[in-house]
C-alpha cells in the first residue's frame, strides 16, 4: 500500500518493519483529541486564508463523519497506516479528496502527536483528580466517624504512643491533598500549546498559533518550536506524580493488609473485597489492597522507562518517543484503578475499636506523657526521660502497667509525682493532652474535620 508519505521511496515497506514501528494498537485511544486538534487546526488555516472556506467545509465534515464513524465502531484502522494519526488523514483524504489532503498544512506528526498526548493528559488529570477529592472525602467522612476512637501509633512498627485513629486517616487526606497539588501543578505545564511547531523548525506558512491555543483552550503557546516537539517532560511529570500516589496508597494497603491480620485484628474488610483461597477453607484473603500495593511497582517501572527513553536523545523528535505512549497509558489506567477501588472499599471496613483500645494497654505507650509529666514539674528532660526509663524497666520486671503502679511505688523513682499524675498516664489523657498544633488531640483533630468539611483547605 502507498504510504502517505511514499513519495521518495521505490519500495514497499517490509511487512515486518511495517508491525514493529506501527504504534496504531496502543495510540488508537487518542482518535478523540487527533480529531478534536485536527479540526482547531483546520478552523486556523481557513482564517488565515491558507485553506478556502470550501475546503474548510469539507474537511470538517469528514472529520465528523470519522468522529460518528469510530464512535459507533464502523471505522476500519488499517495497521498498515501505521498509527491513529496517518488512519484518520487517510480516512479524511478518501471522503474529502484533494481537500482532504490540505489537513496537513503547516503540521507535522511531531507536534500533532505532542498536542493529542497533551490533550489526552490534560483530561485524564481531571478525573484522577476528581477520584483523588472522592477519596479524600471518604477518609475525612470516616475520621468524623472516628474521631474517638483510640488506637496504638506505630514508628519502626513498634507501638509508640496512643493516636486518634481519625488523626491517622487525615494523614491520608494530607498525604492525597499534595499528590493533588503535583498534579495541578502538571496541569499548568500541560497546557501549552505545541501544535504549529511543525517538524521542529515552524513553518513558512502565515499560521496563527494563538488562535488555534483559543480554540483548544490553551492558556498559552510554546515559545520554541525544537523544545515543542521534543518535549515528554510533562509525560515524565505526570508519572511521577502518580508513582508518589501509588507510594501512598501502596502505604495505605499496607497497612490495611496488617491491620486485617489475625496478629492485629484492628479491621475487618469487607467480603466482598476479598477473596478466599482454594485449599484452605477459613481464609479470607485482603487481595485488593495486595493487589494495589503489587500495582505500584509497574508504574514505577513506567517512570523508569519514560527517563531511560529520553536520556539519550539529541533534539528534536526521535521516533524513540513513540515508546512514551504505553507507559504513560499504563499508569492513567493503572492510578485510576486504583484510586477506585479503595476508595468503594475503605467505607465498608469494619473498625474493631475494642482490640485497637486495647491495643493502646500494653507496650508503655504512654511512657513519654510520664516524662513529660516530670518536665512540667521543673526536670530537665533528659532526666525526667532517664527516669520514666527506669520506671518501664521495674514495670516490665514486675510485669505492672504503669498506671497499676502504686502512688507510693512510683514516688522512689522521684519525688516529684504526685497523684495527679494518674490524670496523665491514661490513653485517652495522653491522646487529649497532645494539644500541641497538629497533634493527635481530639479538639485538634475536630477542628481540622470542621475546616475540611467546609471545604476550608481547598
Ligand atoms: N506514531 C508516532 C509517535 O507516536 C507519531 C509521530 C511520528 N513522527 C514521525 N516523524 N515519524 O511518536
């Protein structure tokens, strides 16, 4: 088949380099935006005079009549043609005729593919931003849920001090509120547009760049036309923002999958979350947050492949940057998923409040509120810290809870506890007394839920 650009050529391309440079089985999905820019690009070169309002005409019909034709399923994608961009043109080229083939005036593959990628992205954004929010309202619906509820805070895994289990899930919150900031801030790099950049150099054609910005509703215009076409930057961007959101909600099932463990039994997921296992009767396995953790290791494979691709490359466009697609495909889909899936699911976690309470009883966690206690009293902290150490040594050896310690018992390790020190060394005393401004304290943790749910963060 003649190729469109089969001018120079006195050969048929072999069929086997025609299928290893194809990209039409993965940047098919881009058919809406080629279209969607083609048709801006059109509008600019009948304004400018470059094409005649009857060549505009017919162009912009067929383009609509591909657009119906892919939407409903009977447009044929001939893999010959390479990929979605040569299809569509060669489609238009048979409708519209010698029209047809004025589509490409003052563009190039290069910047046309840099706009359909950017306009793909700029829309994907938007909805693993809108699933972000959704997420983010169910951690702040079920910390309001919580906001009593006590249980053990961890560091190197190891029970540290009582925290308010709604103080843990707004860690969460703010951990998306920054993965939500990177991706407003992708969007603003996003929104340039590259189209009118030509192969690299512009054109000789008297274009109106800013018109066709308008019309495709971007804020702006790139100012170099090399830098245009030879740009993933924002590619790159994209997937490292999303690799941060798969570190966090990989953390987050983490911690779902240890919290569902017999050995914790702080949760219960939901059944029809889990999946049961084929020999042993009694499992009920946490598959979906396994799976969401074991998902984040192929976008950060994606990241890594997107820097390897660009490393090396001289400028301008190389197709090298073919290879950009896939990747970045793979983590909308993959971050989307993902995003979904835990948050349908997070609501419908049943708490176990008790063992988490009870969890707070054993391990000394409130050894730091003693030494804390002590400082009040005028020790220094070093001190008062050396002190309540001895004071969990002689409990350990005594297998005593602090707070089973005699009044009398207590005063040999200093003089200076009162009985008014038992008003400090519950659970629920040490979670209430970290008043200290982003501390677990009920009274804090209420006054962040009451601004979040005015929308007051965002
Ligand atoms: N399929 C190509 C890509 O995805 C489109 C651009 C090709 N440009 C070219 N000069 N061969 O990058």
């Amino acid at each position: 088949m003649k190729k469109l650009w089969g001018g120079r050529f006195g050969e048929e391309t072999e069929k086997a380099v025609e299928s290893f440079t194809s990209s039409l089985p993965f940047d098919v999905r881009l058919w809406r935006y080629d279209i969607e820019g083609s048709m801006a690009h059109v509008a600019m070169l009948g304004k400018q005079k470059i094409l005649s309002a009857n060549e505009v005409r017919k162009i912009l019909k067929g383009l609509k009549e591909i657009r119906e034709e892919i939407e409903n399923g009977k447009f044929r994608f001939m893999p010959e043609y390479e990929d979605v961009h040569m299809n569509i043109e060669s489609a238009l080229i048979k409708k519209a005729g010698p029209a047809g083939g004025k589509l490409h005036t003052a563009r190039s593959r290069n910047d046309q593919v840099a706009l359909d990628l950017r306009l793909f992205l700029r829309d994907e954004i938007k909805s693993v931003i809108k699933l972000i929010k959704w997420l983010q309202r169910v951690l702040v619906s079920l910390a309001g849920k919580h906001i009593r509820t006590i249980m053990p805070g961890y560091t190197h895994l190891q029970k540290a001090q009582p925290v308010l289990l709604s103080h843990h899930l707004l860690a969460y919150y703010d951990m998306l509120e920054r993965d939500r900031q990177r991706l407003e801030a992708c969007l603003t790099r996003i929104n340039v547009l590259p189209l009118g950049s030509a192969a690299l150099a512009g054109t000789t054609l008297p274009i109106d760049r800013k018109h066709v910005a308008r019309l495709l509703k971007f804020p702006s215009v790139s100012e170099n036309s090399i830098d245009a076409v030879s740009d993933r930057d924002f590619v790159i961007e994209f997937i490292s923002a999303a690799g941060i959101i798969m570190v966090h909600l990989s953390r987050l099932s983490e911690e779902l999958v240890l919290w569902s463990s017999d050995e914790f039994s702080f949760i219960e997921l939901p059944d029809a979350f889990t999946t049961g296992s084929s020999i042993m009767p009694q499992k009920k396995n946490p598959d979906v947050p396994e799976l969401v953790r074991g998902k984040s290791g192929r976008v950060f494979g994606n990241l890594m492949a997107m820097l390897t691709v660009m490393k090396g490359l001289p400028l301008s466009y190389n197709r090298d940057m073919q290879e950009d697609k896939e990747p970045l495909f793979d983590t909308v889909d993959t971050v989307k998923s993902c995003l979904h899936i835990i948050t349908l699911m997070l609501p419908k976690i049943k708490f176990n409040k008790k063992a988490m309470k009870e969890g707070t009883g054993r391990a000394y966690l409130t050894a730091t509120d003693v030494a804390e206690y002590l400082v009040r009293k005028g020790m220094p902290f070093r001190e008062a810290h050396k002190v309540t150490g001895m004071m969990v040594k002689h409990c350990i050896g005594q297998k005593k809870k602090i707070e089973s310690l005699e009044p009398s018992e207590m005063k040999r390790f200093s003089k200076m506890i009162g009985e008014d020190i038992f008003h400090f060394i519950t659970a629920e005393a040490s979670v209430e007394n970290k008043k200290s401004f982003g501390g677990t304290s009920g009274k804090n943790v209420s006054a962040r839920l009451r601004s979040l749910k005015k929308g007051g963060e965002k």
